[in-house]
C-alpha cells in the first residue's frame, strides 16, 4: 500500500511540475521577446542620437536613451501584470461557475431505503 501511495504521490507531482515547467518556459520566451523589443528601442534612440547630432543637444540625447531604458522596463512590467490580472481572472471565473451549479442533495435522504435492507459486508 505505501509503494501505491508513493506512485500515485509521484505521477501527481510530475503532473504538476509539467505545468510549472510550461509556464517558466512560457515566461521565460516572452522575457526573451521583451527584452528584444526594448534592445531595438533603445538602438533607434541611439541611432537617433547619433544621426541627429547636429539638431539635438546631447541632454536630450541622452535623456530620449534613458527614457527607452524606462520603456523596456515599463514594457516588461505591464505584459506581466496584465498576465497576472488574466491569470487570475480565470480563477475568478471558475469560482463563479463553480457558484452556479446546482447543489448537491444531502447526503441522507427521506427516500433512502432503511438501513437494514442494505448489506452490510460484502455479501448479498
């Protein structure tokens, strides 16, 4: 009995660990994305910079760089509170239709033969 306990602990815990790993693998593509998006942000601002030398004071360049930096940091930030806000919402939904189901009947009822016409044991 406890070599079926152990199995049965152990498929349930890989079951769950399928789902952490897809989850870590999915946050970890979107980081991945993310931090891409803002690279190539703060390139063109420096690229800008650069190419705009003669129109802009470096102040300003160096300001629109910091503020591409504060964009991927801010970027990053709001795709993964809206990811936490859907999460759980859904969990929130599932409550609700939870909520919705019709009730179970007690566990005794009226309609219930008596208790001597049932077996007892595991005979008839």
């Amino acid at each position: 009995q406890q070599q079926q306990f152990i199995a049965e602990t152990l498929h349930k815990v890989q079951r769950n660990m399928r789902a952490y790993y897809m989850n870590v693998s999915s946050n970890r593509w979107l980081a991945v994305r993310l931090e891409t998006l803002g690279t190539c942000i703060v390139t063109a601002a420096g690229l800008l910079a650069v190419l705009g030398r003669d129109k802009i004071s470096p102040g300003v360049a160096g300001l629109s760089i910091s503020y591409a930096l504060a964009v991927t940091q801010s970027l990053n930030w709001v795709v993964r509170m809206t990811s936490d806000r859907e999460t759980n919402i859904v969990a929130v939904e599932r409550l609700d239709d939870y909520i919705r189901q019709p009730q179970e009947p007690p566990r005794i009822m009226d309609a219930d033969p008596p208790a001597g016409a049932w077996p007892t044991r595991g005979q008839i």
